[in-house]
C-alpha cells in the first residue's frame, strides 16, 4: 500500500502542473477527465465529468425524474465493458465506485456539480497494458472531449479524446 501511495503521490505531482489539470478546476460542460494509474497488478480509473454531461442536469437529485435520471446513469457508468476496452495486461474488474452529483446538501457544490466514476482492475501482465479505446463519448454524447492522463509502467502521458478518436496508446 505505501508503494500505491507513493505512485499516487507522484503521479499528483507530476499531472497537477499539467493544461488537463487546470481544465478540472474550471468545470467545462462538454469536457470530462479520465485519470489512470497502475501499481503493480492494480489498475485504477477514474472518470470525472461534470454532472451536466452525464445526467443532462446539475443541480441536486431530489425529485423522481431526476432520482430516475440518476440511476439510469449509475447503470450506465457501473457498465465498465461499454466504457472501457485495454488492450494488454489481462486485466479484470475487481470494483467500481461511482458517485452521483446532487447528494450533497452543501449549497457550494450544488450549483456545479460532478459525477465521479472510478474502476479498480487487477492485471495479471500490467506489464503488457498497450492502450485504451473508450465508448464514453457514444454513451455518453454530451461529452464533447476527454482529456485522459496516465501514469503506467513508468511512463506518463496525456491524450486527449473526442467523437473522432477514441483510442490511445500508451507511449
């Protein structure tokens, strides 16, 4: 676990002085993040978008339309295969967490609020991971642009993603 913390820590430093950093903290309708990170066998993902994007709403879930919206897009976003295609690495999904926008009672994060998915993977070759193609952008079609940054087997990088190109490849 230290070894985990100690990539997470790295990879923190090494993204945050990143352009795809800043564009988090300005909360653009259209734009998401993807964030992946490997230690060892573990693989983990994280999609950050905000609300707007995924549930076609931002303020919080409270009445039954929105409540049903919710779900459907938890249902979605807990369907990692339509999502999610890697290519090496023999990976499997071990969990996922998804945190639906509008939970909060906090008046701060109701006026712009995200949705955060992330996805644990256990890779019996981590080694072998080649590259990522998504379908985020056909589920989810507001999402107009996908910035991904990347810390595996000792390299880093950032891509970004849109209607036209949904592959990397991790260099």
């Amino acid at each position: 676990m230290a070894r985990y913390t100690a990539y997470l820590a790295i990879a923190v430093c090494a993204l945050a002085g990143s352009p795809l950093h800043a564009q988090h903290h300005a909360h653009v309708h259209g734009v998401a993040e993807l964030q992946l990170l490997q230690d060892c066998e573990m693989l983990s993902i994280e999609l950050r978008s905000p609300a707007l994007n995924i549930l076609g709403f931002e303020h919080p879930v409270e009445h039954a339309d929105y409540l049903q919206a919710a779900e459907q897009a938890r249902a979605k976003l807990s369907d990692s295969g339509s999502l999610f295609r890697l290519e090496g690495g023999a990976c499997q999904l071990a969990t996922v967490s998804i945190d639906i926008a509008g939970s909060s009672n906090d008046s701060a994060h109701q006026r712009h609020n995200d949705v955060v998915a992330s996805y644990v993977y256990q890779c019996k070759r981590a080694e072998t991971l080649q590259s990522l193609s998504t379908g985020i952008q056909r589920v989810f079609p507001s999402i107009h642009s996908l910035n991904v940054q990347w810390v595996l087997n000792h390299r880093q990088g950032a891509a970004n993603i849109n209607h036209n190109q949904q592959h990397i490849v991790f260099k």
